[in-house]
C-alpha cells in the first residue's frame, strides 16, 4: 500500500531495550477534501530512510499494516495496529531542465557590416 501527502513531523530515532531496537515516526497529512493526519514508523535499518527527507516535502510512503494481539495480566485480549514504512519517495521532483548549447551552423555573424555609400554596391538592385 501507498500513502501520498505532505510529511508535517519526523521524529528523533528513538532507542529501546538493551538489544537496541530503534523506531523513528513520521506524520503525513493526505491531500484530501478532509485531510487525515497519517502515523507511519520506521523500525531498525528503515529510520535511516527519512534522514533525506525535511517537514513540507510532498512524498509517498509504502506501507505495511501491522495487527498484534496481546493478553494483560488480567486475562483481556486487546489488539493493536500499527502502519510500518519501508520505502519513501520525494514527489514532485523537478528534473534540471538541459538546455541544449547554441548550435553552430557554420555562419559567423557580419560584425564587419557597413553602410558607407562610397562603397561599391554589387547588388542588382
């Protein structure tokens, strides 16, 4: 799945655990008639994906959906989702536009060019 929109918060890679389990979160707000405010992680080497990336830059994140299910001490199932993000892409990139280099046909322009009446004047007309 893809989420497009515009990236409004990245978070600092934050650190858990003594195996050092790293996530980092980026919020992105959907360009819709109402906007959704988007929560998307990143886990492990995938936090390393948004160091390229800056508040208001217009990108689309594929996502995983993640559902857990966890039994408190009391005995009640609860469950949780969470959105994964392993793939960023910048949208809207401009291309450097070539501009291609004057073509030289061969011609030199007449820097010479005068308009003395003294001058002989060749032309038939």
């Amino acid at each position: 799945m893809e989420v497009k929109g515009k990236i409004k918060l990245i978070t600092e890679t934050k650190t858990y655990g003594s195996n050092g389990f790293r996530k980092r979160e980026m919020v992105v707000t959907t360009d819709e008639q109402y906007p959704q405010f988007i929560n998307i992680e990143f886990v492990q080497d995938k936090t390393d994906l948004l160091d390229k990336f800056k508040v208001g830059d217009e990108v689309e994140v594929s996502i995983n959906l993640r559902g857990r299910e966890w039994v408190n001490p009391q005995g009640e199932t609860k469950y949780f989702n969470s959105i994964q993000g392993w793939r960023v892409t910048k949208l809207n990139v401009q291309a450097p536009q070539d501009v291609p280099p004057p073509v030289n046909d061969g011609f030199e322009p007449a820097d010479n060019f005068s308009n003395n009446a003294d001058e002989a004047d060749d032309l038939p007309f």
